[in-house]
C-alpha cells in the first residue's frame, strides 16, 4: 500500500533494497519526494531537499545494518561538503538570525558503521571536463576495497560529473559481481527521457543515457500536479502502479484510487501521456 508517513516509506524501502540484494540486483533506484509524500521533485528549496533526502536515506541504510552488511556497505554523497554535513550537521543560522524552516541538518550518518565519501570534488577541471582531455581524471573505483558488498549514492544530479562518476563505480566495482549500487533521489528519469538537450554534452550524454536505462525502480513515488493530480507507486518486486489522488466525503481527507497496475516500466512521460489523460 501507498506509505502513510515517512516511517512507513522506510519501511518499505528498506524491504525493498534487501530483496533487491537477494535477487542479485545491481542496479537499485530510488526516488520520492523527501519534503511531502505528494510533493514534486523541486516543490522545496534544493538545500532542503538534499538534507531531507540524507535523513530518509539514514532509516533505509538500516536495511543495511539488518542483514549484517553496514561495516562493507559505502556512502557516498556528492562532494566532500555534503558528506561532512551528513556526519557533522550544520547549523543554519550561527550568527543567531533565525533560519528559513528545515534548513538546519543534523549529522545523520554520524553513527554509519561503513565508509563516507564522495562523488566529486568538482573543480574548474573536473567540470570543464578538461581533467578527462589532459588525461589527470583518477576514477573513482580506485579508491574502493574490495571487500565491500554494496554502495549507495546519495543525490548524484547537481552536475554531469557526479553522475559520470556514479558511472564509472559501476563498470569498475559492480558489474557483474553482484554487489548492489542503490542511487537515492538521483533524478535519473531526466538522463533516460532526454530531458537534457541533445547537444548538450553529447559525448557523455549517450552512455549515461544507457546506464540510467539498466537501473530497477526499486522504490519510486513519483507525483503528477494539477486539476487531477495522480502518482506513480512501486515497491519492489511487486507491480508498478498508478493512483488517482481524491478528495473524500465531508471530512476533506485524501483518498487514492488505483487506475492502473502494469509490470514494465516505460518513462514517466508516458505514464502522463498514455495512462492519465
């Protein structure tokens, strides 16, 4: 059933990422909202949603403390900023102004068992994309052990070099050993879907394109707004599904009414073109 609250939504990621390592699933998504169940992605401020995203992301890792993996499972945020933030916290008003709602964090991963790292460690280089050009880009797998069982990437869709990096920890630590690479909150629908330009970073864009493809909509909330709003539903390994969001009797409450149940996942645009109209 669709989650009640953000407990509930954990719960069921946490499920979800676990079976996902049973089947020997490499390639886990997950995607919702971290500020609202019924939110859309950007309805908050981007400083606010990665913070509510690093807290959300904490009670899934559980999953990983579960099954006995946390101490082999590495966390990886996207730049060396938003790791020490994940594990110190920060607070948002130290001259003593009070600070817009939500935009203080706490050191959630502070107690995480396993390794904290990064992504990127963006520059003028790495994201001209002259570090790859003169030939200084180091990769990213480099710095991985091998005695690690899984990894798990948190917000990689700032720039094209977090999710080039993502990338590259695949085909060097991943592929085809089993191990789980989980993306939270990544926006990967945008690279498969051509949201971005053709031209625009054409080179790149094609392989990331590709590897966005192959990834298994784990644990996806995915809202539509307007005049009849609806979302797009799937836990793992059950069927993908779409609601219709109602408002109910007298008591103003929302209620959902499934429309839609199928197995293969298309696009999010098709789901608004060829399911909700």
């Amino acid at each position: 059933p669709f989650p009640r609250d953000y407990a509930e939504l954990e719960r069921q990621a946490r499920e979800s990422v676990k079976r996902c390592a049973k089947d020997g699933v490499e390639l886990v998504e997950l995607q919702f909202p971290p500020g609202g169940l019924e939110l859309a992605s950007g309805d908050l401020e981007g400083n606010v949603e990665c913070n509510l995203t690093t807290e959300r992301l904490r009670g899934i890792c559980d999953a990983f403390v579960a099954n006995g993996t946390a101490s082999t499972t590495r966390v990886l945020f996207p730049d060396p900023t938003e790791m020490r933030l994940a594990t110190t916290g920060a607070n948002a008003a130290p001259d003593g102004i009070r600070a817009p709602e939500q935009s203080d964090t706490r050191g959630w991963f502070a107690d995480w068992k396993g390794t904290l790292d990064y992504v990127d460690d963006p520059s003028f280089m790495s994201v001209s994309g002259f570090d790859k050009i003169f030939g200084g880009k180091k990769n990213i797998s480099e710095r991985m052990r091998g005695d690690e069982t899984a990894y798990v990437v948190a917000y990689p869709s700032a720039n094209i070099s977090e999710l080039a990096n993502t990338r590259d920890l695949y085909e060097g630590c991943v592929r085809g050993t089993g191990k789980s690479l989980v993306v939270c909150n990544g926006e990967l629908e945008r690279t498969r879907s051509n949201y971005y330009p053709p031209f625009w970073n054409a080179g790149e864009m094609g392989p990331l394109r590709s590897f966005c493809r192959k990834f298994e909509g784990a644990y996806v909330i995915y809202n539509f707004k307007g005049s009849n709003p609806a979302v797009l539903f799937r836990v793992y390994p059950e069927p993908w599904q779409v609601f219709r969001r109602r408002k109910g009797g007298r008591d103003g409450l929302e209620t959902l009414e499934r429309v839609c149940t199928f197995e293969k996942f298309e696009s999010v645009k098709s789901v608004a073109l060829d399911v909700l109209p």
